[in-house]
C-alpha cells in the first residue's frame, strides 16, 4: 500500500487565472507574430550569451532562460496549433509555414554554444550552493541537452547537426501535415456496404447513387469492423494503408537517413540509443529484449485466436456462399475481430453504442475525473474557440477553490483537423517572471461520431476508452505542478508519459463508472446488466493479436532507428507476417501513415507498452485494493504522478505512490497471460 494523508494542493505561489491563448489570428497576423516572437526571444539569448564568463547568476541566466521559455511556449503554441483544428484553410496554411519557421529559429537556439557556456559557468558556480531541487534539475537538463547537440563538439560538427536538425524539423512537419490533409474518399453502393447500420449509412455523403466512405477514422473503423463484404473491406484497407504512399515514404526514408547522421555525430552507434538516453529504458538492446520477451509470451495465445478467427471466416464463406482461401488478410482482421467479441463474448457493439450518447458519456466522464481527483469543472460560456463545436471548462480544486486551469474539447471530424485523437499542451503550468503560478491550459482533440438529425452522437465503446485516454492526459496537464516549463504537464520520460492516461483507461471496464457514463439514447435506461458483464468479460478478447500488432509497430519503429538500409514496408511486410501471422497487403505502405514516426515517437513506439506496465501495477496495487472510486487514493495519484510533471524521475514518483519498486505481475495477467512464479519480482523494466 502507497502512503497516504492529507494532501495539500499548490505552490505558495498564487494562481493567475487567467487565459493567455487567442483564436482569432488571421494568417498575416499569425506570420507577423512569429516574427516577432522570434525577434523578441533572440534578445534574450543573446542577452545571457554576452555576459561575461564571472558574471552570470541564477538571475541574469537561468532565471533569464526560464521566464524566455515560458512566454515563448504560450506564444509559439498560439500559432502552431491552428495548422491541427483551424476551419479555415489558409489559416492552418500559415500555422504550418510559423511551425517550421519557429522550428528552425528553436534549432537555431538549441545551438547557441555561447548560452551552453554561461549555464556550464554557472553550474561551477552553482556547486556547493543551496538551490532548490527543480531549479538543479534544470540548470543540469540545459546542460544535458546542450551536450545531446553537439555544443562540446568542433564547430564544423556542430553547424552540420544545425543543419540536419532544420531538416528533420521539415521534414516532420510536413509528413504530418500531408496525413491532416489527405481527402481521399471511396464510393460504394448499399449492398457494397452491407452489415453497416441505418444510422451510419444515413449519415454518409452521397455520390450520385452511391455513397462516400472517407479514410478518417468515424468512417474508416465502422466499416472495417462491420461491413461483410470482402472486397469493401480489402478496397478500403489497401486505400487506408497507401495514404500519402509516394511522398511520405520518400520522407520516411529521408527522416531515418538524418537521424542516423545526427546520432552519428553526436557518438551514439544508433538513433534509438541516443534517444532513449533521455528515457526510463535507457538503451535499444534494454528495449529489444523486452518487446521479444513479450512477443514470445503472447504467440501462443495469439496463435490461438488467429485460429478461431479462421474458423469465423470459415463459417461467413459458408453461409455467404464464396470460396473460402484459408487465409486470414489484413482486411479481414477487425471484422473478425468484432465477430469474436459478438459471439464468445455475446457484445453487440451497434447495440451497445446505443448507450454511449456523447453528452451522456461526457458528463459521466467529467464527474468521475472531478471526484476522483478533487477537482470542480464549470463551463466557460460564451468563450472564443477555434471553431463554434469546441467548448472551454474551467477547472478549479475542490478543496482550496484555487483555479487549476482551463480545457478545451473538441469532439468532431472536420476536414482539415487532425485526424486521430491527442492532447496538446497550449499554456504551460509553471512560474511566471513575476513569481505568480500560470495556469495550464490544454486541448483533447477528437474524432468522434457527429451527431445527425436522426440520432445524437454515439460512440463505441472503444472509443469511450480513447475519450478517457485523452482526458487522462488533459488532466496531467492541468494538475502538474511544475515550477519550470519545460517540466511542466506531460513533460516526463516519453517510455512514461502514457502510464498516468493507460491507468485511467481502466474505469471503462469496471461496472460502476460504466454505469456512470450510460444511458440509451432513447429510453434514457441504463446499459442491461447482463450485457454489462458481457462486455467486462470481453476485455480479453483479441488481446494477443492487438498486442502482437503494437509489437510490430514498436519493432519496426526500432528496426528503423538501430539499422540502415531498411525498406519500411518490407520490414513492416516482414514483421507482419513473422509476429502476427497475417500478411500486410501487397503494395500498400502503412508506415508511410504512421504518424508517430514523425510525430515524436521516434524509436519511442515502445512505450505504449512498456508504460502499461506500471499503468496496470498502479491500478491493481492500489485503486483496485483500496477502491476505483476512493478519492483518499485518487489525491495520491494526483499528488505523486499527476503533480510532479517532469520535475522529479518517473521511477521515483512510481515508488512514492507504490510503496515499493514497480513489479510486471498486473501487466501480464491483464494481457490473459499466465504469471510465472519470478513474475512477482521487480520487473527487468
């Protein structure tokens, strides 16, 4: 059992409520203030980088550097995260052109060896001087980073890591950016969309006769999941899987190529070591072990349901009177996948979204978030979004009444947005320069069901579990307690920064917060007992193959990052079929859509499942023991792993809220494995 008592929220410092960010930039204003941003944030480097060697202090250097970065942060996100959520297309235009203009200026200042050389100044100084714990932690973290870009190296180095960091920054973006805005559509007839239900056909754009299916995900998943006909579902696969095939797998290539230039130079053998340094695995060989530890682990079971998987498609063949191949295909995968769960474990999901009403499980949502962590959301009414579905809260604590920070929703697809479902960061939770505390404030975007006129709208369950992921970051963004920046909310080891948020995702498979967040839509009933057990139950359904498929991924994220010369659809072809059993369709390149790839999971993949680790440790060793909804535990959670951001290591947060070293045992046993007896010891990880 962690410890627990009472738990005092906040800094001494008194909160700023106020909202820093405005939506209403045009796109010449948007370059206009970039300009300036970077005009305004270079006075200040070049500030500390003339100081005389002798003269610099904690307040004309580090305190200089850390009063820069807030403001920086605040603005730089004003104007970068419009190319994600603006309606407007040259708005998200002009967003895109400041993120790379801004990129390039924040590699021009990660290299300013003068600046390098004052913080290493102060740091002599600094040595036997009192100062508190976070303010060490980052004066050693400008230091860490300044070595991790070559500033200790010749200047002829040091200009070409300059230079290929530009590029990569690029290049990233502009991957990214040809997913957000990839408008491909198919078009199929009613029968060609057969198993779909009326209210999903009903909402789809028409195409003369015919009927457009997009390659978001509100359109994309329902159909793969539901449609029996093979050849909609293969159409759409290999068209899901080719997006943006040409340019990005050129990108792709390029982005490996430069990082392994960059590590090169920098004296790491791979990029995946010299990215993980900063992380909790430390190494590639450390990660590699454990993704075949687990991959050997769940074969077996993966094994198995690829067989009974075979066996569903046997039996559809049958009664729908086609030839049956004895092969399962990457199309087939999720349609089978559902049949498993609606016929071992008797769940209909078109019967079970019924449930799921948006407003229903949004309210149920925030209530359990505000009691299980001591906090109070209000609306914010007539506030000034991105676009007229978003909506704003105001998040205070409980307790004391203090103003936490501020949250934006916004749920719903639109053309242009983001395509996946993410927390970002907009206004950091730190120190402001005149002492007082900023408050945070974040944005979940989502892609969730819109509502049409016929019904409101209704998500599946698993999207339910992606709302509650993505608000568990919200909330680590808003209760992180940081002093600094750059340590501020989500800021924390990546191997680790999705524990907190998996942690979280536990409360849509148990009965009681189920309850809390369901209602038919019609008849406004509570989801049927019976069918609530069913779908509890189910939570191992599929288990093996979903977690051999998140190997893969890691795998080829990791193969990319320690070895050269790799084909990324042949390595991904290869690991499909050696790991999955299921081959990748021929011609299609998903990780050319891999958006993580150069979203800022590179060679970081992994961590989804290495952080489930201590994700389900902290769940059954203390909320399951000592109750999902005990708020005593819940202000633990928020006061060890929420609070800290990245101001402390995750292994100590961890122990803190444990009591103890992290162990594997949970992890294993959610996954359907059995615990072999050393499971029990801390884990390798």
């Amino acid at each position: 059992m962690g410890p627990t008592g009472e738990v005092v929220f906040g800094s001494p410092a008194a909160v700023r409520a106020e909202n820093r960010l405005r939506w209403d930039l045009s796109p010449e204003q948007i370059r206009q203030l970039s300009e300036e941003l970077i005009g305004n944030t270079k006075k200040v480097y070049d500030a500390v980088g003339q100081l005389d060697l002798d003269a610099v202090t904690m307040e004309n250097t580090l305190k200089a550097l850390a009063d820069v970065e807030v403001e920086y942060t605040v603005q730089r996100n004003m104007l970068d995260f419009p190319q994600h959520v603006s309606p407007c297309k040259e708005v998200r235009a002009a967003s895109t052109e400041a993120d790379k203009r801004l990129s390039e200026f924040d590699v021009e200042m990660s290299m300013r060896e003068d600046v390098y050389l004052r913080v290493v100044a102060l740091q002599k100084k600094m040595e036997a001087a009192i100062m508190s714990p976070e303010a060490r932690r980052y004066m050693e973290r400008l230091i860490k980073l300044g070595r991790r870009n070559g500033l200790h190296l010749p200047t002829e180095t040091q200009q070409e890591i300059k230079s290929i960091k530009k590029k990569l920054s690029n290049l990233c973006i502009d991957f990214n950016k040809n997913l957000n805005e990839d408008t491909t559509s198919l078009s199929f007839t009613r029968d060609q969309l057969g198993g779909l239900p009326e209210d999903f056909l009903s909402s789809l754009e028409k195409d003369g006769d015919e009927l457009k299916i997009t390659l978001k995900y509100p359109h994309y998943f329902p159909t793969m999941k539901k449609c029996f006909v093979p050849e909609t579902r293969r159409k759409l696969e290999e068209a899901f899987n080719s997006r943006c095939k040409e340019e990005n797998s050129a990108i792709l290539k390029e982005l490996v190529k430069l990082r392994a230039q960059k590590s090169s130079l920098l004296g790491f053998s791979t990029h995946a070591d010299f990215v993980l340094e900063m992380n909790m695995a430390k190494s590639g060989k450390k990660v590699a072990s454990f993704l075949e530890d687990l991959s050997r682990k769940l074969k077996p079971l993966g094994e198995d349901e690829r067989a009974v998987l075979l066996q569903l498609k046997q039996k559809e063949c049958e009664k729908r009177g086609v030839s049956f191949d004895g092969q399962l295909h990457a199309w087939d995968t999720r349609y089978f996948m559902t049949q498993v769960e609606e016929t071992q474990y008797a769940v209909d999901q078109n019967l079970l979204k019924e449930f799921f009403p948006m407003e229903v499980v949004t309210r149920g949502l925030l209530d359990i978030y505000q009691e299980l962590l001591g906090l109070s959301f209000q609306p914010v009414d007539g506030a000034c979004g991105w676009h007229p579905d978003v909506s704003l809260y105001c998040v205070k604590d409980r307790a004391g009444g203090q103003a936490v920070g501020q949250f934006y929703l916004d749920l719903y697809p639109r053309e242009g947005k983001y395509g996946h479902a993410a927390c970002f960061g907009l206004q950091p939770g730190c120190l402001r320069p005149d002492g007082s505390r900023q408050m945070s404030v974040a944005a979940m975007v989502a892609n969730f069901s819109k509502p049409t006129a016929k019904a409101p709208s209704l998500l599946q369950h698993d999207e339910v579990e992606t709302y509650f992921h993505e608000f568990g970051h919200v909330m680590h963004q808003l209760c992180a307690q940081a002093d600094y920046a750059m340590f501020s909310g989500t800021h924390v080891e990546r191997d680790f920064v999705e524990a907190p948020s998996q942690m979280l995702e536990n409360w849509v498979w148990e009965k009681e917060p189920l309850q809390r967040m369901s209602r038919h839509y019609r008849t406004g009933k509570p989801i049927p007992e019976e069918l609530l057990d069913k779908l509890i139950k189910s939570r191992l359904a599929n288990t093996g193959l979903f977690n051999l498929r998140q190997i893969v991924l890691a795998k080829v994220d990791q193969a990319l990052h320690t070895r050269t010369g790799l084909d990324p659809a042949e390595e991904y072809g290869r690991l499909c079929q050696e790991v999955l059993g299921i081959p990748a369709s021929q011609g299609t390149n998903m990780p050319a859509t891999f958006g993580h790839l150069a979203g800022g999971y590179d060679a970081q993949y992994y961590g989804y499942l290495w952080s489930e680790v201590f994700s389900m440790d902290m769940f059954y060793a203390r909320f399951k023991q000592e109750g999902i909804m005990n708020p005593k535990v819940g202000l633990d959670y928020r006061k060890f792993i929420l609070q800290p951001g990245g101001s402390e290591d995750a292994s100590e947060m961890l122990r803190k809220f444990l009591g103890r070293e992290p162990k594997q045992e949970a992890f294993l046993q959610s996954k359907g494995l059995t615990v072999e007896p050393d499971a029990d010891a801390p884990c390798p990880c």
